[in-house]
C-alpha cells in the first residue's frame, strides 16, 4: 500500500462541508501533513512556500482562479515539480481534452462524490506511474533530453507490458522534441497499426508539420477533427498549419470552432482575436479579445497586450470611446508596467489623431516618448518596435532610427522580428527603408564570426573568446554570438582546465542563452558538455 | 416587432439543462450527507442515504452523457489501459456499497491483460451493472474479466434468481420492466462507440453464471 505518511499534500475546496469530509477521508489514510486552501491564490502561495507530493484541487473554486488556473499557474511557473500528483476533483466526469490544453492535463480526475478507496486507489496509480518514470521525468526537468532518452530506451527494454504504450509516448514525444523526426514517426506508425490511437495520429500530424510537410499535416488534423471532433488540440494545430501557408481566413474558422466548443482558453482566445484581427473579422476578433480580458483575470498568463490590442479593435471598428475606456482600465489592472503604461499611452495617441483631436494626441504623444527614454532597459522588443512606428509618424526620424538600429542589432539573427521592422516599415510607407541598417549589421555578423572562428581554429581561444565578447557587447541580444562563445570558452575549459571563473563565465552565457530562448536542441550538446565539466571540476575539488 | 411564436428549442437541449440543475441540487444533498455522516457515524440509514444519492448521481451522469452523444458533443478518449486496473478502479468505487451489504466481490483478471477503451466510460459502465447486479444478488458476485475471439470481455456473475425469461430471449431493452433500463441501455450504446476495424464492441445476457444466478457480459474490440 502507497505511505501517504511521508507525502505533504495540499487541499483546495472552497466549501467548507466538503473541505472537512475529505479532510477527515485523509486523515483515515495516515496521512500527516495536510495543509488546506480555500481558494485558488491562496493555494498558490502555498506552493510557493513549500513543495507538495500531492495537490488534491476541487475544479470549482468560486470566485477567483478555478483548479485548472491553479494547475496552469503552477505548471507554468514551476511550483510543482514532476513527482508530486496533481489530482483534480470534478463535479460531474469530463472529458479531459475538453477541459484543458494538452500541457495542462492534471495526473488524474476524481468525480465527486468518491469513495475514500478510489481515491487511495488513484493515488497508488499515480504515484506507481510516477515512480516508474522517475528518472525520465527528472532530466526532462532540467531539460536534459539526451539524458533522459537513454533513461527511456533502458526502461523500454525492461519495462512491464502494461507500461509499455506509455513508455513509447513519451519516447515519442521525446523524439519530436530533439527534431529526431524518423524515430518518432517510426514509433507513431507502429503504435498505429495495432491501434488507431487519437495522439498518434496527432504525432503524425506534427511530425508532417514540423518538416515543413504543411499540407500533409492540414490533411491528416482534418482527418483527425472528423474522426475525433473534440480533439481540440488537432484544430489549435490545424490553425498553426493555415497559418504557416498564410491561409488565414480557414485558421480563423479552426480556431473559432475549438473556442465554441471550449471556451475556456485564454490563449486560444488571444489567438483567435489576432487572426480575426488579421482577416478583418472585427466582430469575431472583439469577442475573443474581450473573452481573453476576462479570462485573464484570474490567469497567470494576464496580458496588457489584450488590453491594447482590444483598444485597436474597438478602433479600428470606430469604437472610440469604447477603446480609450478600455485603455484606462488597463492602466489601473497594470499600475506598475512601464511597457503597459508606454502600449496605452501610444495607443491613446493614435485613437485622439485618428478622431482630430490634435492637442490631445500630441500630448499623449510626447508623454509617449518620455516613458520610452525614462524606461528603456526594461522595455520589450514589441512595443519598442511599435515606438519608433509612431515616432517615424511624428516626424521624430532620429528618435526612431536610433531605436530601430538598437533593435536590428539586438535581434539580427530573429528572422521573425526582423520580418516584423519590415513590415512596419512598408506600413508606413518606408520600404527598404531599413535594408540598409539589416544587411550592414548581418555584415558585421558575419565578420565578428569569422574572425573569431578563424582564432579558435588557430587554436588562439583567448583571443577568439576576446572578440566574441566584444560583439557580445554591441549585441547583447545575439544568439549566434552567445552560443558560439559558450562553444569556445567550454572548449577552452576542457583544454586549459577549470577555474571557478571559467566555469561561471560558462553558466552565465549558457543562462543568457536560455533566457534569450535559443532552440533547446542547439543547447543540448552544450548543457551536456557543461555538466561533465562540472562533474570532473567537482572531482578534483574535492581530491 | 412583436414575436408571437417561442423561439424552438429541442427537447433534448432542456432535458439536457434540467439535468446540470437537478445534478447540482443533489451535489448540495451530497454534502449535507457528508456533513450528517460526521455526527453520526454509526447510521445505517445515512449510508443508505449516500449510496442512493450517489446512485441517482450515476443516472444523471449517464443521461448527461447520452445527451452528449446525441448532441455530438463527444468523443470516446481511447487508450490503451491494464484490465485490472480498470477492475481495481470499479472496487474502489464500488467499496461503500459492498460494504453496506453482506454480498462479496470477487475479481478474475490476470495481470497482463491490456484492453483498449475509454477509461471512465468503461468504468462506469461496469459499475453501474455492477449495482443492479448487487440488488439481486444473494451473497456473492465474481467480476471476471478475460480475452475471447478478439475482444476483451468484462463479465459480472451473481448469485440471484437470474434475468426474467422474457428478457434474455428477446435480448433487448426493455425500459418498461424497471430499474435495468437505463443503466443498460447505457452500457449498450458506450459498447457499440467502442469500435476497431469493422468491429463494435457489444454486451450480452444470460443465465448461465458459474454461481448460478445471472450473467451479463460487455465486450471491447
């Protein structure tokens, strides 16, 4: 029988009958360290302060966060780790793929009312599960996927029949993960002609996708959605597959039917109003903004961007004063944001111009660019991006200019940012305009790389590392720059030998990198030859 | 514009409503129970109490989800699971109403047995067979569950005065004679969704249980 004795287990029930009935259920099991939340935020700190093996989490919560907003919340910011069992108490059975994203899926459902044995019963299950894949999960946590495929193929060889499905899903998914598409492909077809299984065919699909394969993919997710219409995961990756061929319109019809059918969503939400903001479906885009608005309320993933972007709906659809209502609530949700502050106080700008009112727009305007100076450093890319638009439209070139040319620098190696200053810049009218800027910065890229691989192949890996951080410098923000000086400095390492001071240097790039979302396939090898460092660097410490 | 005619609504979308009302009344009910059931622990008549609402409980679940399927809000979850797991996880559930009774559960299932099916639904549907096979059932039931021409089959044996003649020889539902109807006709229309190839999964009835009183079988592709 499962020891609940050593488990520390958190409790969310908003309704105190119930809370005390299953109290007194646990109690029965042994159970010694029990601590209760009465509503969602509440539940959050705990995971915060402390760690839990188990959360039990009634799905309805009264006002505030509801349990899958907690389970999103806590999944999102890492407040759980992956042995604890995160169990969800519903009021009548549902269906899991309805209820929540793939992501977000809770270790097991539990319909009110139960009996004090099933849910000893699913706890056992859990946790054998959860003890099985032990070691595969641990290095999936710290993101070490080499590792944990070979904890995966070791299991394979051994593993008791019942696990053995399971165990290849997750070797799949493993696969698709490190871009190894024939071994997951291969795994998906077998799985397929034993059994025509929902998530294999939707491996298949994303394998078809994820190569580029874009019509063989929107085939196989319809395939998927007429079989099996509430897989709603196949319409949110249908929608990706439109949109990756451009086909907008049928992405915002994928979509619009997986939020009809789940409403619950906030990004699909978000999702929808930006493609039906793109197609010009202004009715379609103003409902699902709004539903993102208040489904973000209680959701970690509450966005100011829905705010502005439902204020250029409502503008665009010559809701004026509905848009600059919507602004000032903005303001009082996010009172200490300066990229908040800065999105409305643009936004408000282009809403007085567009109506005439000169004054007010050039007021706002001006209140614009000293946000943008004061707060520069911590600004985000986008609406730095969307400063120098308006800037440019001011007639303020200079301004904009040194904005953009921070921003190439920073984000050269981002094809799809750089795509985006280009679009801007046809929005308004000043195509090419920044050809110049993006091929001499890509120039001076490519010259800063050469160089320095052209020391490291001499073997001069100081002075490679020296003109490596000099770029680093000038673009902070360059992927290819950081990844290459972690290549020579953990390479330097391994030749000249550990020092403390190498070896923190070698995690701060490797964090950097992380941080500035570099492919986490480009970062394996790296992470892996960082931690055999460390593994031998301790080693000889401690001789 | 003055309509004079009410906009049409189906009579299934109200039953469909009515359901969620009257579910959410019993789930207070429920916790009134667990509330009662705390103060007087050595209650028969609360157990009773319990067992019935999370019995009219079921019910609304299955029609919630026949309703489901009517709308075509619904898709069976299949996977593939351990037979005795999903035979430990009927035990589990079904371990207060054994308790209050005299009748014993026996469970046949070997270890190795995998079956491919939708989780709740199949448990669910074994359960609430499992419930009128307790009302007429004297002293023990075995719930068995084994491989046969390329299903998987659940069965459940007890020791009553079997199904009426009149039942197993037409082998149809018959909403008319009880309280069988629905958890049957139930269990029929989750079997027939289950379906592999040109197969679909079935139930069957007999009198031939091995302790002498009636036998009902479920089979999965």
């Amino acid at each position: 029988m499962l020891d609940l004795k050593s488990k520390k287990i958190l409790l969310i029930e908003d309704y105190p009958v119930m809370r005390k009935a299953i109290r007194d259920m646990l109690y029965s099991l042994d159970v010694v360290t029990l601590i209760e939340a009465e509503n969602g935020q509440k539940a959050i700190n705990a995971m915060q302060s402390q760690k839990f093996d188990i959360v039990l989490c009634d799905y309805n919560l009264g006002d505030g966060k509801n349990g899958l907003q907690v389970l999103e919340e806590a999944r999102f910011r890492k407040l759980l780790p992956s042995s604890a069992a995160f169990i969800m108490v519903t009021a009548e059975q549902v269906q899991g793929m309805v209820l929540s994203a793939m992501e977000n899926k809770p270790d097991e459902y539990l319909t009110k009312p139960f009996t004090v044995q099933l849910l000893l019963t699913r706890l056992e299950r859990t946790f054998e599960r959860k003890q099985f894949f032990k070691l595969v999960d641990a290095a999936i946590d710290i993101e070490n996927y080499p590792l944990a495929i070979k904890y995966c193929d070791k299991l394979l060889d051994e593993s008791p029949k019942k696990m053995h499905t399971a165990l290849l899903k997750k070797r799949a998914e493993l696969a698709v993960h490190t871009l190894d598409f024939s071994t997951a492909q291969h795994i998906y077809q077998d799985i397929l002609e034993q059994r025509e299984l929902n998530w294999a065919l939707l491996g298949i699909a994303q394998i078809h996708y994820l190569q580029g394969n874009t019509e063989e993919a929107i085939g196989t997710f319809q395939e998927i959605i007429s079989k099996y219409p509430m897989t709603l995961e196949a319409y949110d990756l249908l929608a990706q597959s439109y949109e990756a061929t451009e086909q907008h319109i049928e992405a915002q019809e994928a979509l619009h039917k997986a939020v009809l059918l789940s409403p619950q969503t906030i990004l699909r939400q978000r999702k929808l109003a930006t493609i039906a903001n793109k197609t010009g479906d202004l009715e379609t885009a103003e409902n699902a903004c709004k539903a993102a608005v208040v489904l973000g309320k209680y959701s970690v993933h509450k966005s100011s961007n829905d705010f502005s972007n439902l204020a250029q709906i409502f503008k665009k659809a010559d809701k004026k004063t509905e848009a600059l209502e919507i602004l000032q609530t903005m303001r009082n949700e996010f009172p200490n944001d300066p990229s908040a502050e800065l999105r409305a106080t643009i936004a408000d700008s282009e809403i007085y111009q567009s109506m005439g009112e000169a004054e007010e727009a050039e007021e706002a305007f001006s209140k614009a660019l000293s946000i943008s100076k004061q707060y520069d450093q911590i600004l985000d890319k986008e609406i730095k991006l969307e400063m120098s638009k308006v800037c440019y439209q001011n007639d303020y070139e200079e301004t904009a200019d040194e904005l953009i040319k921070q921003l190439i620098k920073s984000h050269i190696d981002d094809d799809d940012f750089i795509n985006e200053i280009n679009i801007m810049h046809s929005s308004i009218g000043r195509e090419n305009h920044a050809d110049e800027l993006i091929n001499a910065t890509r120039q001076e890229l490519i010259h800063v790389n050469n160089e320095g691989v052209k020391l490291y192949q001499q073997e001069k890996f100081i002075e490679a590392i020296a003109v490596f951080a000099k770029a680093f410098k000038a673009m902070p923000e360059n992927k290819t720059i950081i990844l290459n000086m972690t290549k020579i400095i953990l390479h330097n390492i391994k030749v000249s030998g550990c020092t403390k001071g190498n070896m923190a240097e070698a995690k701060f790039y490797i964090n950097k990198a992380k941080k500035l979302g570099v492919a986490q396939y480009k970062l394996n090898s790296i992470q892996m030859e960082y931690a055999k460092l460390v593994h031998s660097f301790n080693k000889t410490a401690t001789k | 514009m003055i309509h004079s005619s009410v906009p049409p609504v189906s009579f299934s979308a109200i039953l469909g409503s009515s359901i969620h009302d009257v579910k959410n009344s019993l789930g207070v009910i429920s916790e009134l129970i667990q509330q009662l059931k705390q103060t007087n622990t050595e209650n028969r008549h609360i157990l009773q109490l319990e067992f019935e609402a999370s019995r009219m409980n079921n019910n609304l679940i299955q029609l919630l989800t026949l309703y489901k399927i009517e709308a075509k809000n619904f898709t069976l979850d299949i996977d593939e699971y351990s037979v005795s797991e999903i035979l430990n996880d009927v035990k589990a559930q079904q371990s207060s109403l054994f308790d209050l009774s005299d009748v014993a559960l026996e469970i046949e299932c070997s270890e190795d047995l995998l079956c491919y099916c939708d989780f709740n639904l199949t448990c669910s549907s074994i359960n609430s067979i499992l419930n009128n096979a307790q009302r007429y059932s004297h002293k023990k039931i075995i719930l068995s569950a084994g491989q046969q021409d390329g299903y998987v089959y659940f069965r459940i044996e007890d020791d009553g005065d079997g199904f009426p003649e009149s039942f197993t020889s037409t082998g149809k539902v018959d909403f008319k004679t009880g309280n069988t109807g629905l958890g049957l006709y139930f269990v029929s229309i989750i079997a027939n969704l289950h379906s592999n190839d040109n197969k679909s999964g079935y139930i069957s009835t007999a009198n031939d249980s091995r302790l002498g009183g009636a036998s009902f079988s479920l089979f999965l592709p």
